[in-house]
C-alpha cells in the first residue's frame, strides 16, 4: 500500500513555499508517522465520543464547528475526549482558520506521538490543498527505462535500446532550448482525469550519463531553465538502428500508440542512421503532434488533397481507389 511519512507531508510543502500555510505545534513529534492516504476525515463524532467507524488513519481537520465545540467543554470534559481521540494512531492533526488548540490537546497529542500542525487556511482549501499536494504520490506508478523531455510544450518520452543515440538527441534537444525532466528511469503516474505524469528520479534526479564523457549535472550544467521535475506525457518516440530490410513509415496515416498504466499514448518509431539529425526529427515530431492536437493531420490532409485530384481526373479510377 502507498505510504508517505508526515516529513515527506512536510518536504512537499515547503517545495511549494509553504502553500497549506502551516506551521507545526508539535516539533519534530510524529514526523515518521505514516499518512496512507489523501483523503481527510472532520473528527466532529469522535469529539462526542462516538468512535465507530472513526477513520483515525486519515489526516484528521478540525476548523470551526470542532474548536467551537471544544470551547463549550468544562477542561475535565476535555481532557477525557481528548485522551479517547488521541489514543488511536492518528498521524497528523490540523487545526484551520489560524485556530489555537487547547494547551491539554497539544499535550496529549505529544504524549501519543501525534503532529499538530495549525493553518491560516479555511477548511475547504485545506482540503482541496492537501489533495492536490499529495494526491500523487498515491496513485498507480509505472517506471520505465528511457528520457523524459519538453520539446515545444510536448511530454515526448524517448526510447531506445543502449547505444541508438538517446542521450545524446537528450543533450541536443537541451542546448537548443528544450527542458530535461529525466534521463535513463522515468517514473510516471496516472491521475484521477486520465493524465499520465512522468517525473525525475529522485536519487538521479537531473543528472545525466554520457559516454566518454561520464555523468553531468544539466542543472548545473545548463541552468535552472534547462530543467522541470515533472510533465504529462504526451508522445512516445523509439528510437532504433536503421534497418534495410524493414518497411518505414513514409506516410504517417495511421495512427500508432504505446499502452502506459492502461493509457494509449501517440508512438512512433524513427529509424537512426549516420547522415540522419535524430534531434530536429523529435522536434519535427513534437510540432506536428501539437498541430494534430490542433484538428490538423498533414498526411490525411495530403492524402485527401490526391483522392480529389484522381475522382477529378479520373472518376472512373477514384471510385476504385
């Protein structure tokens, strides 16, 4: 089952400046307790002492209704619920709306090594923040040997058997503009809307191997801009040893996909051969997806341009062709 800690909660915050505005009560408490899931549960019944079906594996939000109940109990009252509540194994608890907890609550959430954590958000944004900050890292992953990279806007996932040339096309396609997210293991996932993400590895990140030359930091290298930790992936391009004994595509009428987490994703196969610019062939490729995107398919339309020119000429032929 996925899991993440609450220190990884923590690290994908501040990756994206703090966006669920938090900051935590109780130290470094129940950083490595387990979060199993996105979704969040409002602990209104368990505050009433009703604890069946109390989802306490779940990031537990108390905003308004909760802290104003909570004031309406005498502090024996409060100390008994809290004591129930906070027995289970709840991993992290957040208090919206800027809401101060009980000085009690807080220390009996140390106590059973339980994050408190207090946010200036309103509940609902809460919600939807943490759903869209964490979302990812539950979902079906995939991971696949090849290079990830932004060519024109377009998530184009090259592969290729070792040798046919895939770093290298990577390293040209990065100098004349267009953005790494990651060489050699690409990880991707599938989310709710059917959108398959690839993002870099996190041990590898944005570095690259080369041979002869050994591996190199295209972050570094190249600059922040030569760069992105994810993209949706849009195309998927093989490359492979020319072979003279094999039928190319000269065309492009037909279609072509690759399966990835039960997705069909747009693939085609580009030969590779001294002589042929593998680099401005991915470009080529990346642009005229774009322009299929755009409802315009230059073999069809081509195509259909030949099949109005033969039925003018030759109505006879046309009907057969």
């Amino acid at each position: 089952m996925p899991k993440i800690t609450v220190s990884k909660f923590f690290e994908l915050n501040e990756a994206k400046n703090n966006a669920l505005k938090i900051r935590r009560l109780t130290g470094l408490i129940g950083m490595e307790n387990d979060i199993l899931g996105y979704d969040i549960n409002r602990p209104g019944m368990a505050l009433f002492k009703y604890f069946r079906d109390f989802a306490y594996e779940r990031i537990q939000i108390l905003g308004k209704g909760e802290a104003n109940y909570i004031l309406t109990l005498d502090e024996e009252n409060k100390i008994d619920v809290f004591e129930e509540m906070l027995s289970y194994q709840i991993p992290i608890c957040i208090f919206t709306y800027n809401i101060n907890p009980p000085e009690s609550f807080l220390e009996i959430a140390k106590k059973n090594n339980i994050c408190v954590i207090i946010s200036e958000l309103k509940t609902s944004d809460m919600i939807r923040g943490i759903e869209s900050l964490i979302e990812e890292e539950f979902l079906e992953s995939f991971t696949i040997h090849g290079g990830l990279v932004e060519v024109f806007g377009v998530g184009v996932l090259i592969l290729g058997k070792s040798g046919v040339g895939k770093s290298e096309a990577t390293l040209e396609l990065i100098s004349k503009g267009h953005r790494l997210i990651s060489d050699d293991i690409v990880e991707f996932k599938k989310l709710k809307d059917g959108r398959i993400i690839g993002r870099k590895n996190e041990y590898i990140k944005h570095n690259m191997e080369v041979r002869g030359i050994g591996v190199v930091d295209i972050s570094r290298l190249s600059g922040m801009s030569a760069i992105r930790d994810k993209k949706r992936l849009d195309l998927i391009i093989e490359l492979e040893h020319w072979k003279d004994d094999e039928q190319y595509d000269r065309m492009g009428l037909f279609d072509k996909t690759y399966n990835i987490l039960n997705t069909e994703v747009p693939y085609q196969k580009i030969p590779v051969r001294s002589g042929r610019n593998v680099c401005i062939l991915i470009e080529t490729a990346a642009k005229n997806y774009r322009l299929k995107q755009m409802g315009y398919n230059s073999a069809k339309e081509l195509d259909k341009a030949l099949i109005a020119q033969i039925e003018k000429k030759k109505p006879g032929i046309a009907n057969n062709y």
